[in-house]
C-alpha cells in the first residue's frame, strides 16, 4: 500500500490521507518517479467513470496520519493553477524559486 495526501482547494479541508494499492497508485502516478498528480489531468487521462471506478474503493481506506509512515504521493483537488510549480510532476523537482538540496547535502 502507497499513502497518497489529498490535497484540495477547500478552505475547511483537512489534507487526509489515503491508502492506495499499489495498482491504484501506478494508474494514478503512471509517470517513472511521479509523485504528484492533479485531478484534471488524471480526469482527462482517464476518463470520470472509470476514475470514480478506480477511487471509490481508495476513499474507504483512510489513514491515520499519526499512523502512517511516509507519504508516497500527492493528488491536488481544484488546484489546476499549481501545475506550473510541478512540471515534471514529481515534488522533488518543484519550482520554487529557492535551490533545493540534494539528499547527499541535507
């Protein structure tokens, strides 16, 4: 199983976590190292139907985060305007304007 964070563009929202298969979370993160993904393009990608199919059984398993050991992706609700900071879709190499370390120099 692969913890994915939710985050969505609601003021009230609480950034749950959830417990993908790791089925699930390749048809979701189909790129090699992808992490990050937003529901639009997933939507696009894969059509409503058959990602209501593949997250219906995903949104029954939520994790406790005190529970939980890592988080291995990040799926965006009504945050399309955020893809300019990750466009290559994976968190590590976000645009940030400030130089990321690499984990050899943490």
């Amino acid at each position: 199983m692969k913890n994915v964070q939710i985050i969505e563009g609601a003021d009230n929202c609480t950034y749950d976590v959830f417990a993908f298969t790791d089925e699930e979370f390749s048809v979701i993160f189909p790129g090699a190292g992808q992490n990050v993904e937003f529901i639009e393009d997933a939507v696009v990608r894969i059509g409503d139907e058959e990602l209501g199919r593949i997250l219906r059984p995903v949104w029954k398993r939520r994790a406790r985060k005190s529970e939980i050991v890592g988080i291995h992706g990040t799926l965006f609700y009504e945050l399309a305007h955020k893809t300019k900071y990750y466009p290559t879709k994976k968190e590590e190499e976000m645009v940030t304007g400030i130089p990321h370390l690499s984990p050899s120099e943490r």
